[in-house]
C-alpha cells in the first residue's frame, strides 16, 4: 500500500469513528446544519443585533419550521461565532 492508500484509509477509518461517535452521542453537525439552514428574514437579524435571542429564535422557528439544532446553527453562523 502507498502513502496515498494509507492516508485514504486513515481518513476513512476517522471518518467512521467520528459518525460513531456523533449517532451514539447525538450530537448534531452543527457545521452542516448551519449551511443547509433556511435564511433568517431582516427582522430575526434586527433582533439578534438586539440581543433578543429569544424572540429571534421564535421567529426563526415560526417563519421556517426549523428546529432548536437548526436555528442555533443558523445564528452562530449570522453572528459570526460558529
């Protein structure tokens, strides 16, 4: 096997090991629920801006049907901190 092969196998094996390990944690790929995340309007934005994560997240919720996961993945990634 070559370099190429063993490092291909590597990241094989981690990738398994790290699906693992998210299904038996239930953690959630937060990275990936961010992109496939609905657009917040103007008005959730104008509210995180405000600080009023709370009203935003209600709003978010209502206007796109997303879940908890979904909508804090979607404000990390408005708001710079994911």
């Amino acid at each position: 096997m070559n370099e190429a092969e063993e490092l291909r196998a590597r990241v094989e094996e981690l990738e398994r090991k790290v699906e693992i390990l998210f299904s038996h944690t239930g953690a959630v790929d937060r990275e990936k629920l961010a992109v496939d995340a609905p657009p917040a309007s103007s008005e959730v934005e104008q509210l995180l801006l405000q600080g009023k994560t709370t009203k935003a997240a209600k709003l978010y919720q209502k206007q796109t049907g997303a879940g908890m996961a979904e909508t804090m993945a979607a404000f990390e990634e408005i708001t710079g901190r994911g």
